[in-house]
C-alpha cells in the first residue's frame, strides 16, 4: 500500500479523471407541506386584539439584513415584521438550541412558522448574521434541509460569513454545483482547502485540485482521513490500492459526500437526521427511501403527501418491520377505494395506527387518511371512533362531529375543537388544565410582559417550550399558561391542535 504522500505526488501527473455526475434532488418548493403554516383562523377569540403592540421604531438600512431574510410573509403566518424587534439575539439563540428534537407535532409546525417567517432582525443584528445562522441550526436539526438551504440562498449565501454554510446544506441536498461556482469564482468565500478541492473537481479541474490538496498535506492544513478522501476522490483508480479510511467519529457533509464518491457510502440511520435527505436523491433502495422518509416525516420536514407516495410505490416483496407498514397502508388505501368494503377497513384502519403509534407518526397518517375517512362515513361504532380521532389529529379536526359516534369521549374533545372546551366535560387534571387555558382572557403573566415589551416571537417560543415535552410528560400547569399565551397571540389553531394532541396522544387517551 502506497503512503498517501505517495499517491498525492502521483496525482499531480495523473491527468483528468472521468467527471462526477451531480446527484439528483427534490425541490422542496414544490410541495409547501415541508412546513406547517399557522394563521389565525376566522373564529379566533377576541383575546387575539388584546395584545398591545409597541409603536414600531423604523432604521434606514443600506442593504437588507441577513437575520431578517425569510421564506413566508406576514401575510402567510399573520405574524407581525415586528416578531422580534426587541429581543436579545443571545436569547433567541438559546430557544432554539434548545428545541427538542421531536417536539408536539403542533409545536413543531409553529417552529416551523418562525424559523421561516420574514420579520425583521433583533436590535443587535450584526453583519455576523447569528440569528439565520441560529435558524439554520435548528432547521438542520430537524432534518429540514430543503427549507434551510431556501433560506441560506436567499440570504446570499455566497459571502464569507454563510459560505461554509451554504455548501453544508447543499451537499446535503445533493445540489452543490451553484455553491461550488461560486467558490471557483471567488476562492475567498471559505478558508477550507477542502471545500475548494472538492469544488474544483466538479468543475472538472482536476490538476489544480490536486496540487491544492499536496501543498495543503505538504503544511498540515489537511490530516486525514481527509487527506485519503480527497486523493481517492480525485484519482478513483487509486481505490484499488488504498483502502477507504475508518468513518471519523465527527462526520460533515463533505466527508458523508466524499465517502459516496468513492464507492463506500454510509449508512444514514445512525446519522443526524439531516443526512437521511441523502436516501431520497434516488441513490438508495426503496427501504431505505422509507425509513428516511419516516425519519423526516416524524419532524415534519417530509411532507405527509411524499411518506405516502413511497409507501404505495410498489408492493412490498416481504414482510416484518418497515415491509408491514408499507402493508397495512396499502391495505387502508384499497379499503378507502370504491367497493373497499367495511370488512377490509375494520382490518386495516387498527394496522395502520399500530405502525403510527410505534414511531410517532399519528398526525401525519391523521393527515393522510382523514379526508378519506371523512368520506367513508358513516361508520360502525369501533371504526368511528378511531376515525373520529384521526380527524381530530388532522387539520380537518373541526369535521370531526361528521364522523363521531354519540358515545364517545366527544363532548370535551369536540370543545377543544371549537375552541370551548368546558371544564364540567374534563375528566382529568389534564383536561382541566386544558379548558382552563382556553378560559383565559390574557396571556400568562410572565409571556404578558414579554409581549407588553415588543418580544412577541420569544414570548410564543417560551410557551411553546413549555409544550415541548411531548405529550407524554407536558405537565398539567405548564399546559395552561401556554395555551393562554398562544391563543392570547391569535395562535388559536396552534392551541386548538396541540390541545387535541395532548389529550389524543398522551397518557391519558
């Protein structure tokens, strides 16, 4: 086996090796589902106009900042430019590094909303740009690459501070080629040899990539496994005498790309979330596609419409795990058709929320089916009832009445979905928190200051947080003081869904 210096010298006479063709990827524009939007519906509660806005302090700007740059208008999410006109940067960073990562999914898609939203930047924005850099971590989190590199490239990714950024979230992607033209035409952009020798080599120069990649071994500024990456990734003939280095236990995007380059891809599952974007570039098997897929969808960052279209793309050629998944939606499909017939859906609807259940995917099945559901009424009372509750968890859950059965749990559940959730019909402490927060004319005290102060968008993250449990272990008291505040500002389908999750999905159910 030759040494790596070895190999890098002989690089440089190599010549041009055969071009990388460019991975392909699914542009999330096309399908918004990527993030749940919230607006205040016609029936919210007047508490939603008690809010008493600052008046708004206007700043002349040479250029727009990079920590105001979003992919929804006001008119889109009904929030106000002014989200965050008074709050610390150092605070709202700390919000969001603390989100969970799988939130309520009610939470989840008003994180979404904020992550998203145009407002203009804290006070304290600085060229730096932490706030978008803030968004941009929890977005990755999340594994919501598409949205993220939307926004990056919206902000001008091709300047020094989002650069480095800005490839990150393409290579992810599998949509590197902007990024890397930019990086060829101003090398400046990032102080990482190797962003530049992987850029070139797309670019089909290899030579210069190639003496970049000596001079940087030569000085130290490249150790390995980085070094074996990029030489076997400029010279694929060399594979067959030096072997893929052991996966470093800090993986990047780059080395996740350059592993694939060289025939020696990683498996994603154990991986950060974000790099299961890579099973669904068509590059992977449809069990893999799946179980990425799933793995998105549980954040949100896969649309609901996508998860189903890779669980009916073909009939599974086996069974056990993800295969009976795959099965049981398939079997509800059919039993939703024409001519399905009660017998098939009394079979299918259970199976299907058994695999729901298992992984935390109640919602996005909810969203799939309810529609479907809806239509199929009426129902014998067992199948209406589990009906009944995947509506509720959908964002039709005010049609649920159309589908319940009298003797269901329905008059408390049927409340919250009008948002009048009355404490005689609470069964539970729970409940009773719940119409409770419902009841109130204001937000909690401590949100009420914090909105008073012009801090709308950390008053709604800071009730959120208190939902952020999870509506296993989301406390009794803390669900109160954030429904008040969300609904006190006109987040009242927020409230209304998320109060439905924790009483569909929690201990209690």
């Amino acid at each position: 086996m030759r040494s790596s210096s070895a190999f890098l010298a002989a690089l440089l006479w190599s010549g041009t090796a055969a071009a990388q063709a460019p991975l392909s990827a699914i542009d999330w524009l096309d399908e918004m589902g990527t993030a749940a939007v919230i607006s205040p519906g016609p029936d919210a509660p007047d508490t939603a106009d008690r809010i008493s806005r600052p008046d708004v302090t206007v700043t002349p700007l040479g250029a727009q900042r990079a920590d105001s740059v979003g992919l929804l208008p006001s008119t889109t999410t009904g929030l106000p430019r002014t989200l965050w006109e008074a709050s610390n940067t150092a605070i709202l960073t700390r919000y969001l590094e603390r989100l969970p990562e799988r939130p309520l999914p009610a939470m989840r898609a008003l994180y979404y909303t904020l992550l998203l939203a145009e407002a203009d930047a804290p006070p304290d924005s600085t060229g730096a740009a932490s706030f978008l850099h803030a968004r941009l971590a929890a977005l990755r989190r999340f594994g919501a690459v598409e949205p993220a590199l939307a926004l990056v490239e919206r902000a001008g990714g091709s300047r020094p501070g989002l650069f480095d950024t800005w490839l990150d979230l393409a290579l992810l992607d599998g949509r590197e080629d902007r990024a890397c033209a930019a990086l060829a035409a101003t090398p400046h952009l990032s102080d990482d040899p190797r962003s530049r020798i992987y850029c070139l080599a797309r670019a089909g120069d290899w030579q210069t990539a190639a003496l970049i990649l000596h001079g940087a071994e030569a000085s130290g500024a490249i150790t390995e496994p980085d070094v074996t990456l990029l030489a076997l990734h400029l010279e694929p003939e060399l594979i067959e005498e030096i072997a893929p280095p052991v996966p470093p236990t800090e993986l990047t995007p780059l080395r996740f790309r350059l592993y694939e380059s060289i025939g020696a891809p990683l498996g994603t599952h154990g991986l950060p979330r974000a790099y299961a974007m890579a099973d669904l570039r068509g590059t992977a098997g449809w069990k893999a596609e799946i179980v990425a897929a799933e793995r998105l969808a549980q954040t949100g960052a896969l649309a609901a419409t996508r998860l189903f279209g890779l669980y009916t793309a073909r009939k599974p050629a086996a069974s056990g795990g993800v295969w009976d998944r795959v099965a049981a939606v398939q079997a509800l499909d059919s039993a939703l058709a024409p001519g399905g017939g009660a017998e098939a859906l009394a079979k299918a609807l259970p199976a299907v929320w058994e695999g729901a259940r298992a992984l935390g995917l109640e919602t996005v099945m909810s969203e799939i089916f309810a529609e479907r559901l809806l239509a199929a009424a009426p129902l014998p009372d067992p199948l209406a009832a589990r009906a009944a509750e995947m509506v509720l968890l959908s964002p039709l859950y005010e049609r649920a009445r159309e589908i319940a059965s009298p003797s269901m749990r329905d008059r408390f559940l049927a409340g919250i979905a009008e948002g009048t959730p009355g404490n005689a019909d609470a069964a539970t402490r729970m409940q009773s928190a719940i119409a409770a927060g419902f009841a109130a004319t204001t937000a909690a005290p401590e949100h009420q200051q914090m909105i008073a102060e012009g801090r709308l968008g950390e008053a709604i993250l800071a009730a959120a947080a208190l939902l952020d449990h999870g509506a296993e272990r989301v406390a009794p008291s803390s669900v109160e003081v954030a429904l008040a505040t969300l609904r006190a500002a006109g987040l009242e389908d927020t409230a209304r869904r998320a109060a439905l999750q924790i009483v569909l999905l929690g201990p209690d159910q």
